[in-house]
C-alpha cells in the first residue's frame, strides 16, 4: 500500500495461494480501485471461476510473459487491443477471455538476472526448456504438448555469466532435462570443462540416458552435477497407471550406472498414494529404491493439482485430497488416512537421519536388526511418536542421543552391542560437531592420565602448522567402520580440527610410543 501502486501483480503457486487470496481482499477493502492482475499455474485453469470467485480484476492463463507485456502496453495506450489473448477480464461483474495464447517462442525469453545483482553463494534457478515429453497423469506439464528449448549458445552465455557471480548452486527446472541428448550432451559438456566451484541441479529421466552421456558425465569434476530422478513407484503396473510408460528394471540400470562414476549426487524420488498401490506395494518401492543407496531419498504424497488428468480419475481411485492448496492426497481406496500418516512419520525419519548423511554408521548398524530399511525407519518413527518427539525441537545432540534410547527401549540388546552402538555414535557424532566436549551420554573412554600423554604426543608429533584432536574408542573403531569387524580393542583417532572429516588411526604408532 505504500507504493500507492495503480495495479499489483501476483504468481501463484499451490504454497502461496491462499495468502495471496487473502491480501488481495485486504487491498481492495482499502483502495477499490487498486487493479489486481493475477498469472501461475493455480489460476491457470479456472480463470474464469477464479476471478467470480476471488477479489481482483484479471487473470493470465498459461505462459504469462507476453501476455502481461501486453496488457501493460494497452495500459500505457501503446495498444488498443481490446482482447488479448490469454486474458480474463472482469468487467462490472462479467467476464470476458481473449481466448488461448499459442505457446511463446522461447527465443523471446528476457533473461531475469541483472549485471549488478548479488548473487554470491546463492541458489538461482535457470530455464534450458519448457515442457516434457512424457504425459504423467498427475502433472501439469502432461497438459502442454511438445518440448521447446533455448540456443544452446545462448544458455552457455548466460551461464557464464551466472558461473562469474560465484553462486552456490544452480538449478534448471526444465522438466526432464535430458529428453533431448544433443541438448543436454553439450550443455554438460560445457559445464564439466568450465572452471568454477557450483553444483548444477537437474531433473532428468535416467531411463532414457545415453551410453555416450553416461561416459560424458563420467568425466565431469565430482560434484559439479546432481540429478534429480523421479522413480516414484517401483510397481510397473502402477508405472502404467499413472501413464508413465517404463519399467523400474530399466531405471534402476541406468541409476547404477550413474552411481558408478562416483561423481554426481543422485536424488531420487517416491510418491506415496498413487493409484494402485496399496501400503505394501509402496514398502516395496522405498526398500527397491533404498537398496540403490543414492545420496537422497524423498518421500513426497500424491498431490492432485488443477488441471492435472490425474484429478479427473480421483473416484476412480478411491482418492481423498485436501481442497486446499497444496491438495495432497489424504487416503486412496488401498491406503488408509491412518497409514498415510503413518507413512508421513516416516518419511521425516528418512530426511532427517538419512538425508543429512550425517548418521550413516548408525543407520548400518540399526538396518541389521530389521527385517528390511523400511521397518527400522518405521520402527524408529512410531518411537518418536510414543516418546513425543514429534512435537518439539530436538537439539543436534538428541538427534544422537535418540538412538541410545531407542537401542535401550526397543531393540534392548546385551552389553557389547551397546558398547558398540555408543561408540558407533561417537564417531558419527564426531565427523558433523564441535569436538571440545562430548555430551554425558557420550562420555570420553579415557582416564587422565592418558588423555595427558595423547595429548603430549599429538602435540609433539602433530601440532605444527594447525591443530588437531585426538580421541578414544573402546573398540577398533576404524575396522568396524571400514568392514563391519567388531574388536573390543582400544583404538587412537587423530582428528584434523580444521577439517573433522580428516582422520587418522594412530592406535599402533602411540601406543608403542
């Protein structure tokens, strides 16, 4: 309102549409004839109930670029086009449309970021493409056919000059970036010869990745890519069912190989309540897609946007979503509202412990006293429940702690499997945490008088040009995490203070010291 604006514009996406509903009333209650434009895909396929419904003047339906060029140059008198096309209008309670826009060619795209914008150790997003190839019931892009791309020169020019602001990260979110090789050999190509410290973020279809791809990427920096990969089921039928029209088998051969060349991060993802799959169908999917052991696994839940086919056949499924945005699914006629959120629990066990990578000799160690990963990340979720962790924030030391707890109320194991989960813990806890102290639950495994003399030896031996840190096990510690081998042995790990990553086992040289 202090901008004393004539017209305010609004995007809206399923995470901002109720807020925008509800400042749009707001304004129009104190300034009626402040004009309101809205444009984004929660207003792209019911304009015109939208503007009947909501506060506001117009509507852009699908691309809005030109669109809201447009409407500013009739503003301005630049134009007198009455209709334009992709518009709704509200006019003394009617409404008009312009009728469809065809799809903008993409080489008119303004490129967003300015010369003098900080984006220094930020995430930015880029557009190589719109559109996909493929038609998944439950998404939007199944609804625009065809896949458009920018020159590649063009991309890499604009590249550059992202890459010379020092970002972080940079994420494309074209839909499936490799649906065109050519495109997407030569883009990698240039991003793997280029010499910068970002990661760059893609959504690919790992089925349909090339022999001559894969053996590009295997030349590109580690680090310098991560993928993406939306697997979401690994039941074929219900593959078919969501009209995605690949089997798991070929997916999971291409993720391998990926993996192989150790360089890229993989993230793959699952989506719990699609049509078809009951509770065990999709234990079986997370198990298939934990087996992999990519970096990242997300557990998402169906949601069932406007305009997306997959809304059409919600009856036909059994399907119960929230009618407010972001419409997530809420039961299915083969998966409970009480399994579902079960599943939920789950899944933040999942982001939390394993997405973090943070407690990866824990989980090892845990999975082992399970049948399958899936019934220790639900054992471990229905634990939190009962202990009511869910409803406050842990501190990161009781993120470890938790597992102590868990060994003692569920597992309730002997003496030396608690011994080695305790210092399993230890290590973990030592490679992401200030390592002055330990917490009590953690306490150090060694008497003074030998703290002393490690102390005095790592600082004779060690401490020249930075500072390290030495610290106790009561068993091999190094063995156990480098194969599974269980030694009550007591062992000496040097640990770089700059670094805590970088250890080194120095049991033997001190203790012949």
């Amino acid at each position: 309102m202090e901008e004393k604006a004539d017209i305010i514009a609004f995007s809206t996406y399923i995470w901002n549409l109720e807020y925008v509903t509800k400042i749009s009333k707001i304004i129009k209650l104190i300034d009626p004839s402040i004009e309101i434009i809205y444009g984004g895909p929660e207003v792209s396929y019911d304009g015109e109930d939208f503007l009947i419904n909501n506060s506001g003047d117009y509507v852009i339906e699908g691309e809005g670029e030109e669109t809201f060029r447009e409407f500013i140059k009739r503003k301005m008198g630049i134009i007198e086009e009455n209709n334009i096309k992709g518009l709704y209008e509200k006019k003394n309670g009617n409404i008009t449309y312009g009728g469809k826009r065809p799809l903008m060619d993409m080489s008119k795209l303004i490129f967003p970021y300015e010369a003098d914008e900080d984006l220094e150790n930020k995430i930015v997003y880029f557009e190589g493409s719109r559109g996909c190839p493929f038609n998944c019931k439950y998404c939007l892009s199944s609804t625009i056919h065809g896949v458009r791309f920018l020159d590649t020169e063009r991309v890499k020019e604009e590249l550059q000059f992202l890459i010379k602001k020092n970002i972080k990260l940079i994420k494309f979110v074209d839909r499936t970036f490799n649906c065109n090789s050519r495109f997407s050999m030569e883009i990698w190509e240039f991003l793997s010869s280029v010499n910068t410290t970002a990661t760059f973020h893609f959504e690919i279809s790992a089925d349909i990745l090339k022999k001559e791809e894969i053996e590009l990427l295997a030349k590109a920096p580690k680090g310098r890519f991560q993928f993406e990969v939306g697997v979401q089921t690994t039941n074929d039928e219900v593959l078919k069912n969501i009209n995605r029209n690949v089997n798991f088998s070929d997916i999971k051969e291409k993720i391998e190989e990926l993996q192989s060349i150790k360089n890229i991060k993989q993230h793959l993802d699952l989506i719990a309540g699609l049509p078809g799959e009951d509770y065990e169908s999709f234990k079986r999917s997370f198990n298939d897609v934990y087996s992999i052991k990519p970096e990242e696994v997300q557990l998402g839940f169906l949601k069932l946007l406007k305009g997306a086919p997959m809304t059409e056949e919600a009856d036909k499924w059994g399907m119960v979503y929230s009618p407010y945005p972001p419409y997530e699914i809420l039961k299915t006629d083969m998966i409970s509202y009480e399994r579902m959120t079960e599943l939920k629990s789950l899944e933040a066990m999942v982001d939390k412990y394993y997405n973090s990578q943070k407690f990866t000799n824990i989980i090892n160690y845990f999975e082992k006293k399970f049948e399958n990963p899936f019934e220790f990340f639900n054992a471990l979720a229905m634990f939190y429940k009962e202990k009511g962790y869910f409803k406050r924030n842990l501190s990161s030391v009781e993120y470890y702690k938790v597992f102590i707890e868990f060994n003692e109320e569920v597992i309730k194991c002997h003496y030396e499997d608690e011994l080695l989960l305790k210092e399993i813990v230890k290590f973990d806890y030592m490679s992401f945490n200030k390592k002055k102290w330990l917490p009590m639950f953690l306490n150090r495994s060694i008497s003074k008088k030998d703290d002393k003399k490690l102390k005095e030896y790592i600082k004779i031996n060690y401490n020249r040009d930075k500072n390290y840190h030495g610290e106790a096990y009561e068993i091999d510690i190094i063995k156990y995490i480098a194969c599974g081998e269980f030694h009550k042995s007591k062992s000496y790990v040097l640990y770089d203070e700059e670094d805590w990553n970088k250890i080194k086992d120095i049991t033997e040289e001190f203790k012949s010291n």
